[in-house]
C-alpha cells in the first residue's frame, strides 16, 4: 500500500519539476523573441528564435505596440500520466530607435 501512494508523489513531484522548466523555457524564449523583435528582426525570425528556445509544441505569439515589442510563449507540459498543464512567458523590450 505505501509504495504506489509513494510513486505516485514521486511522479507528481517529477511532473512539478517538469512543468516548471517548462515554464522557464517560456520566459526566455519570449526574451529572445523580443529582443530579435526589438532590433528591427522581421517578425518570422524572431518567431523562429523564440521557438528555437522555447518547449516542444509551443505557441509564440508577437505583437508591437506603444514604442514595445511584445511577445508571449505558450507550452502544455504533461504534468503526470497526460494530464496537460498550461504555462506561458512574456516579455516585452522597447523598440530600438530606427527599427
């Protein structure tokens, strides 16, 4: 009895760890999206970077308003036996002067 009640923490736990790499993956991928943004990249390559360092299956999303360039990075990790858990990162940069 203790040991699939212990399994199953540890499979939880593991699916925690995963969701928050995840997570991080998101957030820096949308830096790098918006920074290549920012600098004047066109918006297909700055797609292409962001999902270069983003999580399998990504969604990258980029928009520039107000002198910003924004972007935002979705994934759906599997937390446990198929059980999705969806995570994002933003990030916005201010557009450089010329671009």
């Amino acid at each position: 009895m203790v040991l699939p009640a212990l399994l199953l923490v540890l499979g939880v736990a593991l699916g925690a760890v995963q969701a928050a790499s995840a997570q991080l993956s998101c957030a820096d991928a949308a830096r790098v999206g918006a920074r290549a943004l920012a600098r004047g990249e066109p918006h297909d390559r700055a797609r292409a970077l962001a999902l270069s360092a983003a999580p399998a299956g990504a969604d990258v999303r980029l928009a520039e308003d107000g002198g910003m360039a924004r972007v935002t990075v979705r994934a759906e990790p599997l937390l446990g036996p198929g059980i999705p858990l969806p995570v994002d990162g933003s990030a916005a940069v201010p557009l450089e002067p010329g671009s």
